[in-house]
C-alpha cells in the first residue's frame, strides 16, 4: 500500500464593523479580510500507485509524488459592505 502525504490548510478571518450615523439607527460599514492557506504550506498529490506496468519488472517512477495541484497558493480577499 501506497500512502499520500498529509493535507494542511489553515484560513483566518478578521472583521471590523463601523456605525454610520448619517444612514440612520441601522447604518454600518462592514469590512472583511479572508486569508486562505496563510502559512502558504503546499499540499501534494498522491504518490504513482502503478507499481508493476505490463511486464513484471517494477517502474521507475513507482510511488513517486509528480506536482502539487493548482490550486494551494496564499489567497487574500478583502469585502467592504454598506448596510442601511
């Protein structure tokens, strides 16, 4: 059996709310930072499960890890929003 390496995303939310008066009794502004995978860790696809091809001589390239998937990089959105 063949095992993968772990998966480890960490994400982090902060927000700030802010009392608009000139809106009335229920104006706000509310703003929003989202950090996904802060620690910008990769995580790799699973090792080649192809142990022996069609002859019976192992491959060369048996339990090797090829990439990491396109999508694991550092993202950071920020929001800002008008309630009234």
């Amino acid at each position: 059996m063949l095992r993968g390496p772990g998966f480890a995303g960490w994400d982090f939310a902060i927000g700030k709310d802010t009392k608009l008066g000139f809106l009335g009794e229920a104006g706000i502004l509310r703003f929003r930072a989202e950090f996904f995978n802060v620690l910008n860790h990769p995580d790799f696809l699973l090792p080649n499960w192809q142990v022996v091809g069609f002859a019976p001589v192992p491959l060369p390239t048996a339990g090797i890890i090829s990439g990491t998937p396109l999508n694991n990089q550092r993202e950071i959105q920020l929001t800002m929003r008008v309630e009234f």
